[in-house]
C-alpha cells in the first residue's frame, strides 16, 4: 500500500531524490554530482493528456451560442434536461493530480529549491504562452473591429475565453505549497496529509453554510484542489521510493469518494451537477464544495485502478502530442470553438443548432472537426511565434496531428 514514511528515513529518497555515489576524488576540485530525475512515469503523461483532451470536449460540449444582430448570447448545452450527467465527467482532478506529481520530479530535481522558487521557474515558463494568448486577444479587440466584427460579440467571447486562467493561479499556488506539503508527508504520510486538506475543505465549507456567506468558501479554491494535487505529490513520492498504491487502495478511494459524493448531493444542499449551471443558486465549483472533493477522491483511484490499461497508451501520436502541448491547447481551446462559432453565425450566417436535436448530433463531428483544425492552427501558429519571439526557446519536437493542415489554416 501507499506508505508511512519513517521519521528515520532520508528525506531525500523520499521525495525522488536518485543520489549518484560519487567515485573516490582523485582531485580537491571535483564537483559532486548532481541529482538525476527520477524516471519518467509515461502513465501520469497519459492522465495529463487524458485531462486537456476532456477539458476541451467538455468545453467545445457545452457552449450554446445564438446571435440576434446586436449581441452574442452563450448559454451552457448542459443545463437542459438530464445532460448535467456529463459534468460528472470533469478532469480538472486529473489535472491537478499530474501536477502534484510534476511537483514530485521538480523537488527531487532542485532540493534546496523553496516553494517560492518552484513556482517562480514554473511563472517564468508560463510568461511567454500566457504572455502570447493575452497580446494575441488585445489585438484582436483592437483591430478586428475595423473588419467588421460587431463588438460586442468579441468582448463577450474575451470575457469567457480568459476564464480558465484561474487554474493557472490556483496552479502556481499549490506548486508554491509543494514542498511544504513533501515534508509533511515524510513525516506523517501521504494519506495524512490528504485527509487533513479534505477535513480542512469540509471545514471551510460548513462554516459556509453555517454563516450563509458566500464568501468564506474562498479558500476551497485552494484546499479543494490541494486534494488531488497532494494525492499526485503522495504517489510520485511512494513510486520513488519503490513503493507504489495498490490496487486495494485505489478501489478504496474510488468506493469511498463515489459514495461520499452521492451521499452529500442527496443529503445535503448541493446541486446535482459538478460545475454551475444557469438558473442555479449554489454552484459546486464557485467556489468549490465539499462534493468537488469527495468526486477528486472518487476520479483519481479510478484513474489508479486504470493504471495498467492507461499506461500502455503513452505510446499514442496522440496522448504524446497533446501531454507535450497541454498548457497551449488548454489556453487556446475556448478561442478555437468561439472562432469557428463566429464563422458560422457571423460569416455564413447561420444559427447554431438548438442542444440535443437531432440536427445538434448531427453537426457535432463538422462542428468538432472544425475546432480540431482551428485549434491545432493556433498552437503551431502561437509555437512558431514563441520561437520567433525568443529564439533560445527550446523547440518542441513534436506537433499536435495534423499540424500541417494546421500551418495552411493558419
């Protein structure tokens, strides 16, 4: 099972440390070595790429659009009839998850580095791409006008587009808390800490509801996805270790999580879906609830009892496109479906199908098709650029698929 680790052991094989024994010096002056990265687990590279691509179809799923001359109205597909069944389908505990143990690897990498330093080497890697997607977004509000493109549909698509930055703050914070939380663990074990993040969100939450304010369920942004995110930290850790979460404790998580999370939905004042809807009074993402934790619980043994079957996927063009490009497919996806979306309403002057006819079904793949090439358009585009920009940056090696009709659409 997942282990305790002893207040004896060295922390640095604790955290992924792999120390290379130095031969003896045969001069004063030779440097020791320095410490190696552990091995790379293809199976979180397949949860990450799993994640971004669920994210994007969630996403490209959702969006209901119509426009009536004068402004662009967006809508949520999901709150119509059973389809909240599908936010139950939310990777963002999969994301999270493959970040913790990214955090993993870094500490083993950098051992005296602080948290504070984690996460300034991670905002200095993100500058540039976030840096892009903003200057790109400020150009277009500038100057498409000028070609037509009512203004009002282009500053209600920015308002949405930039909305999924907040990961990226949540994201840095929680690398920032990484190697607090790996010496925690070394001293009282992974699950420990867990279940100290999950009383801690549950916590926060009833004083929420307690009190009726809104407003003391902030901090859950944090906490709530420290879960997931402590849970990556904890098997990155164990795997270094040469341990590793059984298939016990995996179907544990996963029972105990599921259960949870039903049980606190029809037992409590929750709603039945896991991200807001329209028309609802409580959201369970804004800020996050006690259920968004219990359900990352649930997601991640799912994926840890998967393990096998996943890992043998790391060999897709596909799962290694998108794992290596994950952060510019992330950023760019609500800009590719809005863009394809304005063709169709604003160019050809169509309407957008009403969500769940017939007619909705059938223009899903031509509409997703279409995204597809937009999207790979704007990360080759943005990737050229950033070589443009900085011409150290190192250049990826591979692609998204179909990168070259990607290069003629764009």
């Amino acid at each position: 099972g997942l282990p305790t680790f002893r207040r004896h052991a060295p922390a640095s094989r604790l955290i992924g440390m792999t120390l290379l024994t130095p031969r003896p010096r045969e001069h004063a002056a030779t440097r020791p070595p320095r410490p190696s990265r552990p091995p790379r687990d293809l199976f979180i590279d397949v949860v990450r790429a799993l994640g971004t691509l669920a994210v994007i179809g969630l996403h490209w799923l959702l969006l209901e659009a119509t426009w009536d001359g004068t402004a662009l109205h967006v809508g949520n597909s999901l709150a119509h009839s059973s389809a909240w069944v599908l936010t139950w389908l939310n990777p963002l505990p999969l994301l999270f998850f493959a970040a913790g143990a990214a955090a993993s690897y870094d500490i083993a990498r950098h051992p005296r580095a602080t948290g504070r330093d984690l996460a300034g080497r991670r905002l200095r890697s993100l500058l540039l791409p976030v840096g892009m997607f903003v200057g790109l977004w400020l150009a277009a509000l500038a100057l498409l006008p000028s070609l037509g493109i009512p203004v009002a549909a282009l500053h209600t698509a920015a308002r949405i587009v930039v909305q999924p930055l907040w990961f990226l703050a949540v994201y840095l914070v929680l690398i920032g808390l990484a190697p607090t939380f790996a010496r925690w663990m070394v001293r009282s074990g992974p699950l420990a800490v867990v279940g100290m993040l999950g009383v801690a969100a549950l916590v926060i939450d009833g004083a929420r509801w307690v009190t009726g304010t809104t407003a003391l369920g902030w901090p859950n942004l944090v906490v709530a996805w420290a879960v997931p995110f402590a849970l990556g930290l904890g098997y990155a850790m164990a795997r270094a270790s040469g341990a590793a979460m059984t298939q016990l404790w995996a179907g544990v998580l996963f029972s105990c999580g599921s259960i949870a999370t039903i049980a606190l939905i029809v037992l409590g004042p929750y709603p039945v879906s896991l991200i807001g809807m329209p028309g609802q009074a409580v959201s369970n993402l804004g800020p996050p609830t006690t259920p968004v934790v219990t359900f990352a619980l649930a997601q991640v043994g799912g994926a840890l009892l998967l393990r096998p079957l996943l890992a043998r996927m790391s060999g897709s063009r596909l799962i290694k496109a998108v794992s290596t490009h994950s952060m510019p497919l992330y950023l760019w996806h609500l800009s590719a479906i809005f863009i394809v979306a304005g063709v169709v309403m604003l160019g050809l002057g169509q309407e957008l199908s009403t969500p769940w006819t017939w007619t909705w079904w059938a223009t899903r793949p031509a509409l997703f098709g279409a995204c597809f090439v937009m999207l790979a358009a704007l990360v080759a585009g943005t990737n050229r650029l950033a070589c443009v920009i900085s011409p150290d940056r190192e250049r990826r090696s591979s692609l998204p698929p179909g990168h070259h009709v990607a290069a003629v659409a764009a």
